[in-house]
C-alpha cells in the first residue's frame, strides 16, 4: 500500500510538470534566419480533429516578407502540445515564420512562430502592430529600437475603437524592414 501511495503521488507531480512547462527563450534575429519563408497572412478557415486539440488552418498570403512561394493559400498543421499555436481564429492576422517540413508548413520556433497582428492608428503612424506579451515575449527582441511606447487606437473587426498604450508595441513595418535587412545580410 506504501508503495502504491508514492506512486500515485510520482504520476501527479509528473502530470503537472507539462502544465507548468515555459516555453524556452530565443532571438529575434535567430527565428528570422531559421525561417525559410515568412509571411503576413489571414487565417480563413480552421478545423479541428477528433480530438479536439490539434487540427489545421489555410492562410491566406497577403504579403511575403522572406523567402519564395508561388500560392495564395497554405494550410498549417498544429498538434495537442500545450504550447502549440492553435489558429483556431477565422479572420486573424498573423505574420507567420515558417518552414518547410515534410512537404508541411510549420512553425520555425514551436510554440511562438504565429503572432497575432492588431491593426492600430496614432498620430504618427497607420498600420500594424504586435503587441510584445505572451507567447511573443519569449522571442528576445535583439533589435531594441522596435519596441516603442505609443498611444494607439486599436480597431477590432466590428470597427470599434479602443485606446491602448504600451511601451511594448513593435510596428509591423519596422519589423518587415529588419526582416528584409537581415535577409540580405
């Protein structure tokens, strides 16, 4: 009986060992040059599989940053990890860091490959942001001078306008500019 208890409480601490797991940091610079293709996208449609945690996505390409691809559409598979992507938004903006695998498309980095775009308008700029939180955050921006304090006006897909200040917003044709710089290099 003993030993059935400390094996009982062996598989609970185990089990929770996967809930509390962090995804591991790295460089901006790094995913970029890992990435064989990078895009900004739309996600059109998502689907799940039986069982309910992993499934797949088409994209919609809407501009290709790095990288050759003669499609419009891309499908992006995502398994049941716990920090896994899940594009399970129809209607979602993402630049997306991709590579090929298997004929597949899939993330450079697992689990922060697909950040979400919000679209944002201030005084002096129009145009996308990411906002730098969860998962983006665990990518160490090498290039400090894209991060920036601003005051936006985020619209949602009603066309409803809310104000967001962060010191933590990096605008996406900054990003697309370092992304195209270090792709010559």
């Amino acid at each position: 009986m003993k030993y059935f208890k400390i094996l009982f409480l062996l598989v609970i601490i185990l089990s929770t060992l996967h809930i509390n797991a962090k995804l591991r940091r790295s460089k901006l610079s790094k995913l970029i040059f890992e990435s064989e293709l990078i895009v900004k996208g739309k996600v059109i449609q998502s689907s799940l599989n039986k069982d309910e945690y992993s499934g797949s996505a088409k994209i919609k390409v809407e501009e290709v940053i790095k990288g050759n691809i003669d499609k419009t559409l891309i499908t992006i598979l995502w398994n049941s990890e716990v920090h896994d992507q899940r594009l399970r938004t129809v209607g979602e903006q993402r630049i997306f860091f991709l590579k090929l695998t298997e004929a597949k498309y899939t993330g450079t980095h697992y689990g922060r490959s697909y950040i979400p775009l919000k679209y944002h308008q201030s005084v002096a700029n129009v145009g996308y942001f990411i906002e730098y939180k969860y998962p983006t955050d665990v990518v160490d921006i090498d290039f400090p001078h894209l991060l920036k304090g601003n005051e936006m006006l985020n619209i949602n897909s009603d066309m409803q306008y809310t104000s967001v200040y962060s010191d933590s917003l990096i605008l996406l044709n900054d990003l697309i500019e370092i992304i195209k710089r270090e792709n010559e290099l």
